[in-house]
C-alpha cells in the first residue's frame, strides 16, 4: 500500500520515471549501488534490474549509506543509495552526515509520499510523511533536491551527481515523490551545470612562490582535498624542490608512498612530530581545513606565513588566516608551483631526521603500548597487495589512523569527519563491492554490534571482505575517559554474543585468537586473502593512542 492506495509497479516502460532514473544512472557509469526495498520504491528495483548495475540490498538504510560512501572512498567515484520514503531515508541521515564531514561524493535517492497526496503546510497521516523530507537532509548535505515532475527525474540525478563529485565533494539527496516513478512522461533536458573553478590569481600566486623559495624552513600540511584531487606526486615533487617535509590529515594517508623522502612519520600529535610545525616559518596548506582533530582543537600555534591552496577560500580562512590564499584545483596549483621552482639543497638531510623522528615515535608506541606496536606490525606484514583498511571508531582504528603506514591514495578509510560509531562495517560493504581490492574492516565490539546483521549482506552477495573485531568487552575509549577522571565505569561494559557464533549462524567463516601474535598473523593472513567473506575476532584491549584528545599533549590554546 502507498498512502491507502494500491503502487502499480510499472516493468521495462520506456518513459516511466524510474525508467528515465536508471537510465541517468547508466549515463553516469554507475556500476554498483545499495539499497533497501520499500514499497514505494519498488519501481526503481524493478527498472534497474536489465541495466547491469548492481544493486545490493543491505538489512538497514543507514548501511546503505555507509556503503555508499565506502565505495566512494575507495574509488573515487559516485556512491549510490537507494532508499525509500519516511523512516527509510531517515535511517540514513547519520551516515549522509559522516560523508558530508569528509567531504564523499554520495547521491541518496529516495522516494517522498505521493505529489497527489500532499497538502501545503498539513501533515495528513499518508503512510512515511513527514512534514519536509527534504528539509531533513539539507544540514548534512552539500544540496538537497526534490524533484516536482516525472519527467524532471533524469535531469536531477545527473544534476545532484554533478554537484556531489564536484570540488569540493559531498553528499547530495534527491527526492522523488513515489507517483512520479510510475508516471509516464517525457524527459526534460539537463540544465546546464554552474560548478566551475576559478581562475588562479596571479598576484597571489607570484607572492606564494616567492614566499616558498625564500623559506628557511618549509612545511607542507596535506589534507583530503589534496588526495581527493589526485595531488600526490606534484605535492611529493614539491616537497623535495622545497626539501620540506610533509604532515598528512586523517584523511590524507597515503597521498605519498611511505617511502617517500619527505613524508613526516605519523602522527602530527606525537611531540616529536609536532616539532617540525612549530619550527616552520613557512606553512603550504594544500586542500585543508585545519580542523580540531588534526590540530588538538587549535591549540597547534598558528604559523609565522601561511600558504593556502583550496577550492573554497572560506573554508580554507575558517580555522587559521592564510597570508595566501591560491583558490584553485589542488593538483592543478601545486603543479603550477613545481614548474620552474628551484631545487633547494638539504633533501638528504631532511630525510635522515625524517627517519630519526619515526624511530623515536616507533619506540615511544612499543615502549607505552607493545601490544598495540604488534598489532601496527602485523597489519603491515600480513595484509595483501591492494587491500583496503576500513577502520571504525575504536581504539585499534584510532592507532590505524594515527600509526599505520597507508601503501597509497584511497587505501585507507577513516570516520574522522563525524567520528561515527558503526561505520566500519557497512563501509567496508561498499569497498568490497568496488572490487578494487579486499576489504579488511577493523571494529570494536561495541561499532560492530551497531550493523552485525550486514553479515547477511556480506554472505548473500559473497563480497570479499574481512572483519576483524577487537573484544575489550565494551566501549574501550569511554572507558579509558573514564578511568582518566576518576569516575567508576558506567554504561561502558557491554554484554556482547558470542561473535564467532553469530558470523557462523550467516554463513560467515569465523574463528578467535588472544591478542596480536602469531595466531593473530597467520588467520589474518589466511582470512583477507580468502575468496569469503569472513570474521575474525581477538581478545585485546589495547591503551588509546595519542591521536585521541584525552592523549593529546599541546595544552594551552593557540592564540
């Protein structure tokens, strides 16, 4: 039923609105997208099914916008989700919200109550309604559209796919009253796109340049922008014309190869890396925002000369004032700056300080934490070639974050916009459907409880995925917050199943270990290179690491 009414679910109609929606999505070169059937939503399953994309359909909504934005990360390319009206798209406002802090290109389409059951400013009781669905959306989206004819359909997808992949990048939702899908119409034609970037200013750029070359001591601070630009080797050329060492954002890991001669140890909050900020008289910021997480909520002191490159000018100001601002694509800018950019000398011994300042941090972690220096150490030795690590909000994804050596762009996804709890998993989804390579999600007990039942998704479609869970019997980070303030540990301790047996109940290959060692390597070894889906799970508890705030070490805060 629709609004007491019966859905006719019109199959293969050339002109029927959810025909005129696939069709758009087939011109964007959609491949994948996930979804959750609902009544009203039927059409769009049914018309999407000769076109070759692949929907999959998760247990929750909010999954299918983690997938989404999963798939997103991995690839670089638009993620889908499909959901239908009221609740259903409800459900995925916490995970549009993660993507929109990290800025995901992810297209939420989802149907509204029928346009000839709707009266202006009445909510009447139709089935789903809800006052303004739309209005939901729009504090969490870089647009919210809803569309006002069938025929309207096909222009807005490729509309809302534009402005969602378009620097800088994020979700968009699109509503589409449910009669529209069943209607048929004739398609409009797609309205010319607005987004364009703006010429470089070359009075800015000429004093950017010459800022950099009279640099005495140099930084380059990268951020998500600058991967999400494709920025990595004309930033690694820069670095070494300047011989400036290179801090990476959450959200930047492996922009460089870790091997490169200039990339700085992770993490900016370990002191022994936060010298090389406060010792820089020169600061490139290339597609950053500079936000609380990266900058111990701005207690790093702002730089003597800072250098902004950023699509948006405001949201290059809004943390720290640039001296510069190079308003452009950051490949293209940065480019611009390694071209004719003389060759300074002190690369080799920036990189023998480089090495010096990782030693000591590598020591620092095996000396405070040993199990969480094993942990760091068998990711690295026993993950195949290709993978990608989807870490959750926990403390073993916090140490990822911080301290693991990401091989390259888009081999790490991290929640650090929204920090949202059960991410990892359903993200992890997305990743293994783009088939870019194996999934291997790392999630504490208490994110995995949040979408567990997503491992019938992983079973039903066989997506190449592994899970490891790390069991502390709770939410370990609260814990420790806890612990910290003297406070006795309340609605932290959680009763949790028994995970082996719930992944084997699916279908899931599943087994245990205690803690990082040798049992760990040689299962997780064995588990991410399977062509299954598969579970494993280890008894640890491990201290957070410095990248968490109760950790971190600059206390005053910057003027």
């Amino acid at each position: 039923m629709a609004g007491g009414g019966t859905l006719r679910i019109v199959a293969d109609v050339p002109d029927s609105g959810a025909q005129h929606l696939v069709d758009a999505l087939v011109e964007l070169g959609v491949e994948v997208a996930f979804g959750l059937p609902g009544v009203h939503n039927l059409p769009i399953w049914d018309a999407i099914d000769s076109t070759g994309i692949r929907l999959i359909g998760v247990r929750h909504e909010q999954a299918a916008g983690y997938a989404a934005d999963g798939y997103a990360r991995a690839t670089g390319k638009l993620g889908v989700a499909i959901v239908t009206t009221g609740p259903g798209a409800a459900n995925t406002l916490g995970a549009v919200g993660e993507a929109m802090a990290s800025a995901s290109p992810v297209l939420v389409i989802a149907t509204d109550i029928a346009s000839t059951l709707r009266r202006p400013g009445m909510v009447r009781g139709v089935l789903h309604e809800s006052s303004d669905q739309r209005a939901l959306f729009a504090p969490v989206t870089k647009a919210a559209l809803t569309v006002e004819s069938a025929g309207e359909i096909a222009p807005a997808v490729l509309r809302a796919a534009r402005v969602s992949t378009a620097p800088q990048s994020g979700p968009v939702y699109l509503g589409i009253p449910t009669d529209f899908l069943v209607q048929r119409a004739a398609r409009l034609p797609e309205q010319e796109g607005t987004e364009r970037i703006p010429a470089l200013d070359v009075t800015a750029f000429d004093r950017a340049r010459t800022t950099l070359t009279g640099a005495a001591r140099p930084l380059i601070w990268a951020g998500g922008g600058a991967l999400r630009a494709g920025a990595g080797p004309v930033v690694g050329a820069l670095a070494e014309r300047l011989a400036a060492p290179i801090v990476t954002t959450f959200s930047a890991r492996g922009l460089v190869p870790p091997d490169h001669p200039c990339l700085a140890p992770n993490p900016v909050h370990a002191p022994e890396v936060g010298e090389l900020w406060d010792e820089a008289d020169v600061v490139l910021a290339v597609g950053t925002d500079f936000d609380g997480l990266m900058t111990q909520n701005w207690r790093m002191p702002r730089p003597p000369t800072l250098i902004a490159v950023n699509i948006d000018a405001a949201d290059a100001a809004k943390n720290y004032r640039p001296d510069v601002t190079l308003v452009g694509d950051a490949k293209g800018v940065v480019a611009d700056l390694v071209d004719g950019m003389p060759q300074r000398p002190g690369l080799p011994r920036l990189t023998e300080r480089l090495d010096r300042i990782e030693a000591r941090v590598r020591r620092r972690v095996r000396q405070e934490e040993p199990q969480a220096a094993e942990f760091l150490a068998a990711l690295q030795e026993t993950l195949p070639d290709g993978a990608v690590l989807v870490s959750d909000m926990c403390v073993a994804g916090y140490w990822i974050g911080g301290f693991h050596r990401v091989p390259g762009p888009r081999r790490l996804a991290y929640p650090m916009g929204w920090g949202t709890l059960g991410f990892g998993f359903p993200a992890a989804l997305g990743v293994a459907a783009s088939r870019v390579g194996r999934a291997v999600c790392v999630s504490g007990d208490g994110g995995f409880l949040y979408c567990c039942g997503e491992l019938a998704t992983a079973a039903q479609e066989n997506l190449p995925v592994t899970v490891v869970v790390v069991d502390d019997g709770g939410y370990g980070m609260l814990r420790f917050d806890q612990s910290q303030a003297g406070l006795p540990h309340r609605g932290v301790d959680l009763t949790t199943p028994n995970f082996v047996a719930l992944a084997r109940s699916f279908g899931v290959y599943a087994d245990r270990v205690e803690g990082f060692g040798r049992a760990f390597r040689r299962l997780l070894r064995e588990f991410s290179r399977a062509d299954e889906p598969t579970v494993l799970v280890v008894e640890a508890a491990l201290r957070p690491p410095l990248n968490t705030s109760p950790r971190w070490y600059r206390r005053e805060v910057a003027s």
